[in-house]
C-alpha cells in the first residue's frame, strides 16, 4: 500500500503525458483531461494519507459536506416552485407542502436540514479547537473555515426569512434594523439600499432570495479552498503529532471511509426522524403565520443555532456595543485568537493544544458549558433574572477568549521549563516534549 502514498509517480505520468504529448489531436487531450481528475480524486479521496488515529470527530468534517450536498439539492428544487414575493411566499410554501409531490418532504429536508448542517459544523468547530487545528500549519484551514460559517449564518437568517410569515418578517426587520447604529446618514442610506424600500417588503424578500441562492455557491468554493489547504498539509490528529513520514498513515479508503459512513448512518438516522415524525419540531410557531406588518410577535426569536449570539446582544442595552460585541463574538473574536496563538505564544515550535493543557482544557469545558447556557438565555425573555444571567454568561464568553491564549502561554512554559527539565535533568528539545496529560 505504501508505494501509492507516494503516487507521484502516476501523477508524474500524467503531467509528463500531458506536457509532452507529441499527438495534439482534441480526443487525445479530453483523455488526458478525464486522466488528470481521475488523478487527483484517487490521490485525494482514496488513498489520501491520513494518520491511523484520528477519532470519529474528524468524520464531521465529512458530515458538514454531507450536509452542504443535502442543502444545494434540495434547495435547487424548492426554488422551482418557490414565489419570491411578499404576497405569494406564504401560499407557494403551502403549496410545496401540500400540492407538490413529495413537496412536504423536500421542505422539511430542507428546513432541517440548516438546523443539522450548523449541528455538525459546531461540532466541526469545537473539535478544532479543542485539538489546536487553528495552530500554525493549519491556519489557512482554520481562516476559511471561519468565513465560511459567517457565510452560513448570513445564508441560515436569510433562509428563514424566506417562507414570510410572521417571524420571518419580523426577524428580518430587527436583525436589518441593526445596521441603523452606522453614523448618521450611512445609517438610513445602508438600511434603506439594503431593503429596497423604507420598510422590510416583498422588494427585500426577492433580493434576500436571490442571495439566498447565491451564498452556498460562494460556500462550496470556499468549501474547496478548505479542502485544497488542509491537504496541503493533511489532517491534524488527537495527539497534536504533525504527521511526518515516521508516523504511522493509512489510506483514506477504506479505513476512514468506513469510519466516516458510521457518522453517516447515525446522522441520516437521526436526520431523517426528525424530518419523517417531529418536521416543526425545530421551527417557531408564529411562522405558521403570514407575514403582518402591523401585528409584531410578543417576542422575536432567531432560529436555535444563532441564540447564543442573539443572548449577546441583548444582553448590552447599548445599542451599537451590542451589534460590536454580537460580531466580534461571532467572528473577530476568533480570529483575534488565531492572531494571538500563533504570534504571542512564546513558543511557537511547540503547539500544544487545549488538549494537552490541564487548565486550558478545564476552562474549555466551562466555555462549552457556558456557551449553551447563552443559547438558553437568548430563548428566553428580557426580563430578570435572564437579562442579568445573560450579561454575566456574555462576559465569561469574552474573558475565556482573552485569557485563554495567555493561560495556554504560561502553561507551555511551565511544562516546558519545570516539568520537563525536572524530569529529565535537562533541557530537551520543545518539540520532543509534547505529551497528553490527562485530568
Ligand atoms: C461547509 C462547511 C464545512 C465543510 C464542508 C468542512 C469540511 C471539512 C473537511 C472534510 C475536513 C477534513 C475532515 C475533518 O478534519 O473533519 C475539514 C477540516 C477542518 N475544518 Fe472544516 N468544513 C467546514 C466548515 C468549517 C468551519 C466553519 C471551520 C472553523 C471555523 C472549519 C475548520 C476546519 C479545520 C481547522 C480543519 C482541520 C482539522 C484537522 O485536521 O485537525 N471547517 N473541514
């Protein structure tokens, strides 16, 4: 097996063919070009090198794309029967329920589906950090996989707005009305351009579909990039080793094929219950309801998956803090950490990960914790004592990003400079340091 890790000699082949193919004829060429593609789905997909150890949580990488396909083919023919405007949305929804074969199906796939595809990819993301594949060589990985959710989250709250009942109008308004804190006259100049109007209207809901449509496209190509930088380097592992070649590989077919299909079949299992028994089971009940612009709900909430940034910002009664803190919760926040991993931490040889950080991994955990417990707090109304809950999770939420990077520096030099020199007698080479404690 091993001689097809290094398959560059059939790729060489390939290349060498193609360079120098003396016989210019168009049938020899479209050979070649199938030849190429053929070349780089087995390097990449079959016997793709990939470290023996790698857990079931690197399968939900595959389980987002999964999702991404379900997401794109059902999506497509929704939109060959859905009718982007404000008095036509409502029914045509009902009528795919109702009147079109399968129709009622393909919707809950659908509408599910978003609710599993930010399941999977909280989990995706969790693992990452948990296992430091935000570190150093995986970076790249880790930067697109960043915008990518950002894109999701834009596509998931237009998505909801689609069908137009009442939360979807109402959320629309509240979440577009955000962009009023710019300064004064970008404020209604941005707002406006964006509705199309003076108010949120059937103008906006065409726009937000065309876009609706657009953005998972923009998702897969992103998707791509993900792809061709983590293969770059190839998948990190549980024991934060960077593969080399002394370290033990094995063919992506079929060890994490199999692997990777256990995911599949639990996730379609639990996937297609939801959608076969309880289809409403994740929606809100006032979006059973046409849109009304005169009636506004008794209270506004986004779907599950945006909660925790939803408890945000509301937890700031400052209007343009809370947007600030709300986006950098969602995005900066991230990449500030990236920033301050990979350029403070002061040894940047050695990346251990929160894993192999007692206190890291500790505060970790209590990050988790506190982060569900914000989703909790923004389904909840804003009244005591959830309001004051909410302000104390929201800053646990940003003292764990500060202080994280911090705490894992100090952490990496007592292990380093104490545990290491005391056990050994010596000062030994950071990188031959790294072990996995466990608490
Ligand atoms: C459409 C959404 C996404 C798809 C289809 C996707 C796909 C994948 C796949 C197939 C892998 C390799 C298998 C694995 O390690 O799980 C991977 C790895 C990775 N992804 Fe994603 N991903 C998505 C979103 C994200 C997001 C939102 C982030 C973080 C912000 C992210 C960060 C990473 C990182 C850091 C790795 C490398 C993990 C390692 O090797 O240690 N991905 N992704």
């Amino acid at each position: 097996m091993l001689k097809f890790f290094n398959n560059n000699v059939a790729n060489n082949n390939v290349n060498f063919i193609w360079k120098n193919s003396i016989n210019n004829n168009k049938q020899q060429k479209v050979r070649l070009a199938f030849m190429k593609v053929f070349d780089i789905v087995i390097k990449h997909i079959v016997f793709y090198p990939t470290s023996g150890s790698l857990s079931y949580l690197w399968g939900f990488g595959s389980l987002a794309g999964l999702m991404l396909a379900v997401q794109l083919i059902t999506g497509i023919i929704l939109a060959m029967h859905f009718q982007p405007s404000a008095s036509m949305a409502f029914e045509s929804v009902l009528r795919i329920v109702n009147d079109v074969p399968s129709g009622w199906c393909l919707r809950a796939v659908h509408a599910n589906g978003a609710s599993f595809f930010f399941f999977v990819v909280y989990i995706h993301m969790g693992r990452g950090l948990y296992y430091g594949s935000l570190l150093g060589p995986r970076a790249w990985v880790w930067l697109t996989g960043l915008i990518i959710f950002l894109l999701m989250m834009g596509t998931g709250f237009i998505g909801y707005c689609l069908p137009w009942g009442q939360m979807s109008l109402w959320g629309a308004t509240v979440i577009t009305n955000l962009l009023s804190v710019l300064i004064w006259p970008l404020d209604i100049i941005i707002v406006e351009w964006l509705w199309g109007g003076f108010t949120v209207t059937g103008i906006t809901l065409n726009r937000f579909f065309s876009l609706h449509y657009l953005l998972p496209f923009v998702i897969l190509a992103l998707v791509i990039a993900h792809f061709y930088f983590l293969h770059d380097i190839s998948s990190g592992n549980p024991q934060g080793l960077e593969p080399t070649k002394d370290l033990a590989k094995l063919p992506f077919y079929t060890y994490f094929y199999n692997k990777d299909f256990a995911g599949f079949l639990l996730l379609m299992t639990l996937f297609l219950m939801v959608v076969a028994f309880y289809p409403t089971v994740l929606g809100h009940s006032d979006n059973f309801i046409k849109a009304n612009p005169f009636v506004t709900p008794a209270h506004i909430v986004p779907e599950w998956y945006f909660l925790p940034f939803y408890a945000i910002l509301r937890s700031i009664s400052n209007k343009l803090l809370g947007v600030l803190a709300m986006l950098v919760g969602a995005a900066l926040i991230s990449l500030l950490t990236y920033v301050t991993f990979n350029l403070w931490l002061i040894d940047t040889e050695v990346k251990r990960s929160v894993a192999d950080l007692p206190v890291s991994k500790i505060m970790y955990w209590l990050f988790v914790a506190n982060f569900l417990f914000l989703g909790y707090i923004g389904a909840c109304p804003i009244e005591e004592p959830y309001y004051e809950l909410g302000q104390i999770s929201a800053v646990i939420f940003f003292a764990y990003w500060l202080l994280l990077p911090f705490v894992m520096a100090v952490e990496n030099m007592i292990i380093d400079q104490y545990f290491f020199k005391a056990y050994n007698g010596t000062t030994v080479d950071p990188r031959l340091t790294r072990f996995r404690v466990t608490v």
